[in-house]
C-alpha cells in the first residue's frame, strides 16, 4: 500500500521531526559526559585542549546525520 498525497507529506514532515529531534537528544546525552570529561582533562593539563575538543565535537555529527535524512525524506520523498 502505497502513501499519496498529504498523508505521505505529514509523514515524512514527521519522519523528519523524529530524525533531527532524537539525534539531537541522543548527541546531548553523548556530550555531556563527554564535556565533563574533557574539563576534567584540560583542568589536569592544559594541553590535552585539542583532543578533548575532537571528542566533544564527535557526538555533534550524529545531529548531522540526522539533519541529512531529514532533508532527503522532506525533498526527496524516500
């Protein structure tokens, strides 16, 4: 059974909701342990600044992701 017509716009607007709204829950709850941590390094020693930068930015990408396929279930219609 194929979806036509609004019924299958609301759904990917919804899909697309969901995609970028757990991502972003799940990137915050990955960051914040993460940021802690890496305080708690740059506290210890200053020059671990650089790595504990990447490693709070990593879970960032996941809200990425989840912006992409938003963006191909609202433009593309998958």
């Amino acid at each position: 059974m194929a979806l036509e017509g609004d019924m299958a716009a609301g759904l990917a607007a919804v899909g697309a909701g969901l995609a970028v709204g757990l991502a972003g829950i799940g990137a915050g709850l990955g960051e914040k342990d993460a940021a802690a941590a890496a305080i708690g390094a740059i506290t210890e020693d200053p020059g671990m600044m650089g790595k504990a930068l990447i490693f709070v930015v990593i879970p960032e990408t996941i809200v990425i992701f989840g912006l992409v396929i938003a963006i191909l279930l609202i433009f593309v219609g998958v």
